[in-house]
C-alpha cells in the first residue's frame, strides 16, 4: 500500500477498497461504515462518511481506471478523525480551485475538510474530525 499522504498524523485503522465496479461503490460504503464505528463515530456521522465514500467511489469509477480509496484515522493537535484519499492520476493539470468547486458542490456537508495533494499525480482528501456528540454515544 502506497504512503498515506495528507498534512495529519497517521492511525489506525487503515483500510482500503479497491475501485473498478458498481459493486466496489457498496463495498466502499461499508469500509467507510466500519473505519468510522472503530474510531467511535456515531452512526450518524458513520452514515455522513459512507455516503461521501460512495459518492467519491463513484466518481473515480467513471473515469474508467481502476483506483484504490483508502481510510485512515489521523489525528492532529487534540483531535481525532478519519481520513478518505484517492489518487487521482485524470486531475494532472486540471486547477486545484475547479476540482474544489466540483467537489465541495457534489459533497456538501458530508465531510470537514477536503483537500488536494500533490500535482502529479494529485490526490484528493476528506477528513472528519470526531465531535463531543460522537464521544457520548
């Protein structure tokens, strides 16, 4: 497995799901379902990733290509998350500022943070951050 990137430390758990069918799209959902639970989100941020993963899966299914997302837990200073990446070899020297556009406007709400790494080939990353509501559950 290639080096997680992204600018937080890396944790446990450390998963990821292979892309090339519509079936890899549920299988993504799930992965995300499971990572989340382990690192205690609740079901319903549990549910808020899984759909960001699916929507993502899909997304790099239609390029053709087969590519492996990846679920990381990071952490950062005093908090915890989970983190969702994907190389994106199709977004070599396509601006940075239009896939944000396109992204931020496909996932809404569902994630904190995204971001893209890199240039050749770019990478993108979701992160949720953990909520004091995530930890009472």
């Amino acid at each position: 497995m290639a080096k997680a990137k992204g600018p937080y430390t890396m944790r446990p758990p450390v998963l990821s799901v292979p892309v090339e069918t519509s079936m890899d799209i549920m299988i993504a959902r799930n992965t995300a379902r499971r990572a989340a639970g382990l690192l205690g989100f609740s079901p319903a941020h549990q549910a808020q990733l899984a759909s960001a993963a699916a929507t993502l899966a899909e997304l790099v299914l239609k390029t053709g290509e087969v590519h492996t997302l990846h679920f990381n837990g990071v952490n950062h200073v005093d908090k915890d998350g989970i983190q969702l990446s994907v190389t994106t070899p199709w977004l070599t020297g396509v601006a940075h500022a239009n896939v944000m556009i396109a992204l931020r406007s496909k996932m809404g709400d569902l994630v904190d943070e995204i971001l893209i790494e890199g240039e050749n080939p770019p990478t993108i990353l979701m992160v949720m951050w953990l909520r004091d509501s995530d930890l009472s559950d």
